[in-house]
C-alpha cells in the first residue's frame, strides 16, 4: 500500500513590523504633503508674509487630511493632522521658524533672491510623513540662481538623493554621515552641525535610532552606530550651510514650536501648566504643535514654562547660521519595505537642474556612481548581481 504523502509544513512568514495598511496611510499623507508642498510654493512669491504662509500651510494640511479616512472603526474616530508645523526659513536660518502675531519678526516677508525652506508634514492615524525643500524667491530658467546660493542648493539636492540611496537595510547611519559630508564639499560646503534624521514609527518622529551630519568630536561618541533594519522608517533631514564650518547657534527669535516628550512624566505644579499641558495632549498627541493652536497665546506662553523647565515639553529652537551664509534644506520620508527601500513623500517641487546653475559639479566617482542607480533594484539587476557573485566564486 502506498504511503500517504503530505505536504512540507510552508515556513512560517515573518511578521512584518509595518502592515500595508500602515504603508498605505504613509503614502497618503505623503500625497496630502505634496499637494500642500505645490500651493505653499506657488504663494512664496516676493512680499508674501511669513507668518500667512505658515497659517495657510497649517489649514491645508488639516484640509487634506479632513478629508480621508473618516469612517470611525469600532466608533473610535482616527486621529490625523499635522505632524510638523509649517514652518519658512529664510536664508541664514536653518529650520523652525514660524512666528506668532505677537513675535518682533511677524512682519517678516520674502525678498526677491531669498533662499526659502518649506518645511511641512501630515500624519494619518500616527504615521508622518514629513517633507522640505528649498526654493529661490523670484527665480526661473531665465534668471537662474547662481554663486554660493546655487552651490548650496545643489549641493543640499545631492546630499539628499545619496542619503536616499544610503539607508537601505544593512547599511550603517555613520556611512550617510559621511556622504552627506562629502557631497557638501564637492561645492565647498559644510552640513549643519549636530542637525539629526531620526527613525519613525505610529505616533513617533523621533525614534531612538539617529543619524547625524556634521557631528563635533563628543557628539560622534555620544551617537550611537546603528545598522537599518526591514520594516523601519526614517525622516531624513539633510540641512547644508555655505558657510565655512556648518556651525549654527541661537538668535533672537522666540521658539513657537514645541512637542511632548512621551519618556518624561512629571507631575506639573501649576493650575495653568496643567491646563495647557492638557490642550496639548488633546490638539497635538505625540507631534511638534505650535503655540499658535493653542486658544490663549498668552497663558499657553506661561503654561508652557514650566513643562519645557521639567523636559515634559521640548522645543524646537531656531537656530541661525552667520550671517551673509545661506542654508538649503531637503526632508524626505522613507520606508524599507522588504522589496527595498520606498519613498514616502514625493520628489522636490521646485528644483531642477535649469533653476540652479552652479559652477562646480560633482567629481567623485563613487558618489557619482551612487547617483546613478535608481533607489530600489530591479529584479533582473539584483540577479544579475548574484550570478557575478557566484561566477566569482566558481573562478
């Protein structure tokens, strides 16, 4: 009698640490962002105020993402909205600015030939996607920027597509740390010191796992080297300076931008640190909010004292490069999904080559070569690459 056969029990799937599902509201807030991206960048035109592209850029964003996944599940309504603040940053300043009606430099406004960054971000159920990108008030393929603007952008553009190319699975933070620096010098610039790309996951935007561009002696040691995995995601920042050491600093203008910080619990003392420390939790959940979404500037202001003092709150400082130097920026969402790495967020809205002609290109040969591969393999290529390997093996 013959025997019966069975099947091969099937090896277990690993379990993936991000669904489709969550891919899915990734990408979608990443279309909001773009289509959002589009209408700032149409409005930044000379003498456009700062702070009405920044509110604009806010209500967008909450239209954007008011309009999908609005089915309640199991009665409970899906939290979305913002997940970075609109913030425009202007020539010498590197990030975070987005000034109150009450700020000294609310009156604020762009100047033909200013270096503008456009930084913005949405989030569905907990799952941000965050973009930036540097534009030129004023400029086109007529009038195209050039000099020290035009060496900074590039420069920030490039950085940006190798650092992309970079955080695939295996690879090592340090290794983009040290691209992102080498491309910066191909147009004799520098990144911004300390500035830092953090992994994302539902409800976080800065995860324990960092990279960081241009560090000092004691930030190196103090970042720890960390390896990409499947399944993680990463916001990465890349932020140049023209100047000559990337070095950046404090100035005088107000913080508006702040967010909770989920490991610190501290019971707050003060009736009205409670109070706004509340709205917070209610408006904002985890992501960065500015003090503007709050119903009080002023007791939000003083509210807010003494949750920051106790690290319950963090803020989001604005910093400057010196002056007569100029700071483009690029922010890109990335997901390494196991058919390789996928890019949340979509490609910059603004640049192109014929918009920035700078004098120096890129020489390096391996940076060039990097450039030159698409961001996920093909099939055939990455069978290509085994049947080298081992016709390699068999010489």
């Amino acid at each position: 009698m013959a025997e019966a056969t069975t099947d091969a029990p099937k090896p277990a799937e690993k379990p993936r640490l991000i669904s489709e599902a969550d891919v899915t509201k990734y990408k979608t807030a990443g279309d909001i962002v773009n289509d959002v991206m589009k209408k700032l960048i149409e409005l930044c035109i000379e003498g456009a105020k700062i702070i009405d592209l920044c509110i604009e850029g806010d209500k967008f964003i909450e239209e954007g993402t008011g309009g999908v996944y609005n089915k309640a599940v199991k009665g409970v309504k899906m939290s979305k909205g913002l997940a970075f603040p609109t913030s425009i940053s202007v020539n010498n300043t590197v990030s975070h600015f987005s000034p109150l009606a009450s700020d000294p430099l609310s009156a604020q406004a762009l100047a033909k030939g200013d270096v503008v960054k456009v930084h913005i971000g949405a989030h569905i159920d907990g799952f941000a996607a965050i973009s930036a990108e540097t534009i030129v008030v004023g400029a086109s393929e007529q009038e195209p920027v050039t000099g020290r603007k035009a060496d900074v952008i590039k420069a920030a553009w490039h950085a940006a597509e190798i650092a992309m190319r970079l955080v695939k699975v295996g690879n090592k933070n340090f290794m983009v740390t040290d691209a992102v620096a080498k491309t910066a010098a191909a147009w004799d610039c520098k990144p911004v010191e300390g500035m830092l790309s953090c992994q994302q996951s539902q409800n976080v935007i800065d995860g324990k796992k960092r990279i960081i561009l241009n560090p000092n002696e004691t930030q190196r040691r103090d970042t720890e080297s960390i390896i990409f995995a499947e399944d993680e995601v990463y916001g990465i920042d890349i932020l140049i300076s023209s100047g000559d050491d990337g070095k950046a600093r404090i100035e005088d203008s107000r913080t508006t931008i702040y967010q909770k910080d989920s490991s610190v619990t501290y019971q707050l003392k003060m009736k009205n640190s409670r109070a706004v420390f509340s709205e917070v939790q209610k408006k904002a959940g985890a992501f960065p909010f500015n003090v503007r979404a709050l119903e009080d500037e002023k007791r939000a202001r003083l509210g807010l004292q003494e949750a920051v003092q106790h690290g319950l709150i963090k803020p989001y400082e604005v910093v400057y490069t010196p002056a007569n130097t100029f700071v483009a920026a690029f922010h890109f969402t990335i997901a390494l999904v196991p058919a390789g790495p996928l890019l949340l967020t979509h490609p910059p809205v603004w640049y192109k080559p014929q918009l920035v002609k700078a004098e120096k290109e890129l020489e390096d040969d391996e940076l060039k070569g990097l450039l030159s591969k698409s961001l996920r393999e093909s099939k055939k290529s990455k069978k290509k690459a085994k049947e080298a390997e081992s016709n390699a093996d068999d010489a």
